[in-house]
C-alpha cells in the first residue's frame, strides 16, 4: 500500500523586531534584508518602558510550518481613491500585496510585499464607506460572496473615505462578517471575542459605527475553522515583546497587537486556532496586507 501522508506540519511563529530605520531608503532595505530570511513585516511598535525616551521598532514574523521569503517595494502615495485603486491594481497583478501606508523619516510611503516563490496575484474593490452598522454589513457581505475579504471598513484619501476590499488569484475562500456589540466589561469582551471564535470568527478590527463601536470580525466560510482568544500584560520594551511573543508562537499563538479593554486597560492580543489551513485569517498579519 502506498504510504499515508506525514501529518502536517504543527504552525508555530516566530517574531524579531528592528530599529526603526530611516530614511525610507533605509527601511526599504531593511524590509528586503528581513524578507529574504523569510521574515514578513508586521508593523511599527513603540515602547515607553524608558520614557522620555521612545523605542520605535519594526516587527517582523515568520510562519515556521510554511517558510517562504518575501521582496518589498514601495509606491508614493496616490493623491485620490481613483489614483489608489490605479496603484493597488498595478501592483497587485505583479503579485504585490498592499502592506500600508508607512511615514518614514517625515515621508510617506505605501508598501507592497511579494511573495518570491508564489504566482499569486492580487485585485481589489475600493468602495464608499458606510457610517451605518448595518449598511456596511450588507456590503461587506457582499463582496465576502465573491471572495473580497475587507481591509479596513474606512480608509479616508483624497477627501473621500473608501472601504477597502482584496482577493487573492487561485483563492476558493469566501468571507462573512458580524458585528459584535462592544461589552462594557474587560472580562465581556473576551466572552464576547471567543465567543465569536468559537463559530469561526476572528477579530478584525474595532470600528465607530453611528450605533457606536462594533467589533468587526470575519469568518472564512471554506475552512472548518475555530479561534480561542486571550490577553497578556504588554511588553515594555522591544527584548520583553519579543520574549513574549516567542513563547507564544512556539505554541502556535499569533500575536494580534494591543487593544484596549473596555475599563482603558491595554492587553496584547493573541490567538489559537484549530482547523484553519492556509486561510489570511489564521496568520499574524499586518493591518492592510496578506
């Protein structure tokens, strides 16, 4: 008989950070130094554990079941939305992912990540944003029909806010979305977040809709998926966050990032997931990137 299939490989993180490097030249090679050790941007820290003084970082992450290495690139900013949606496609059929806009040394850059060996390719909906809870809902189940996973709910350029949708080339997955009540207790709302876990959801992002703030959170319908969620003390310096955020991604753990609580506390968010496969909702990622 022919041999079973090994089992797949247990999906564990692992988390570097660097100086902030300036100017954008300098990020920009630093971008492509992390990327080529198969380490993908997760945005910029700050610690205030020696305040005055402010440590400004950039994290990293790398998926140890899945290693790949990773090319940036950087874009001006586009004046309006009709110019950014011009850009985010262009890149994107060159299998570009938009990361974020990014302000380096006083200039701002928006930022694209490739993954070197994959073929994918990347389209996009920009769309007007909805103040209405249920108006956004309605759309964002919308394009989740047609495998369009959002981004952000509001992304205000040019004078006009626009919502910001993205599929990946080759992707089966599909999106639904929910939005979650804001508890008024620290302790109802992880209730509330592993609730929503529990059915397959994952936190996107808290959002200020006309009701007030929601909890934005997504499910990818193609993948059998559960969450669990929970909070730590924050790190105080970039050496704890790293610590940290390594002990939990040896256990399979991704980082979130700091939130904060209901009472004003702030925790850093982490997550565990069963049954997720290779879907964007089961990896540490960056606000607006893959």
């Amino acid at each position: 008989p022919a041999p079973e299939p090994p089992p797949p490989a247990a999906r564990t993180f692992l988390y570097e950070t660097l100086p902030a490097a300036g100017p954008t030249s300098a990020f920009l090679a630093q971008l492509n130094a992390q990327g080529a050790r198969g380490l993908r941007l997760l945005g910029g820290l700050a610690f205030t554990q020696n305040a005055p003084s402010i440590e400004l970082v950039e994290a990293y992450v790398r998926d140890t079941a899945a290693p790949a290495t990773y090319t940036y690139e950087r874009q001006a900013p586009p004046a309006d939305a009709t110019a950014l949606a011009a850009q985010l496609e262009a890149q994107g059929a060159r299998g570009f992912a938009w990361v974020g806009a990014y302000s380096v040394g006083g200039e701002t850059s928006f930022i694209y990540q490739k993954q070197d060996a994959s073929t994918t390719t990347f389209s996009y909906r920009l769309l007007p944003a909805q103040a209405g809870g249920a108006d956004y809902l309605a759309q964002a189940n919308a394009q989740g029909a047609e495998g369009f996973l959002g981004f952000t709910p509001s992304y205000l350029i040019g004078g006009a806010a626009v919502a910001i949708y993205g599929k990946a080339s080759g992707s089966s997955a599909t999106f639904a979305y929910e939005l979650l009540e804001s508890p008024a207790a620290d302790d109802a709302f992880m209730a509330a977040l592993n609730g929503a876990g529990a059915r397959g959801f994952r936190l996107r992002t808290p959002y200020f809709f006309t009701e007030g703030i929601r909890l934005v959170v997504a499910r990818d319908l193609s993948q059998p998926t559960t969450f669990s969620f929970f909070g730590l003390a924050p790190a105080g310096s970039a050496a704890a966050f790293v610590a940290q955020a390594n002990a939990e991604g040896a256990k399979g753990n991704g980082y979130m990032g700091d939130y904060a609580l209901p009472s004003g506390a702030i925790s850093t968010l982490y997550f565990d997931e069963t049954g997720c496969g290779d879907s964007v909702l089961c990896r540490p990622n960056s606000f607006l990137g893959w």
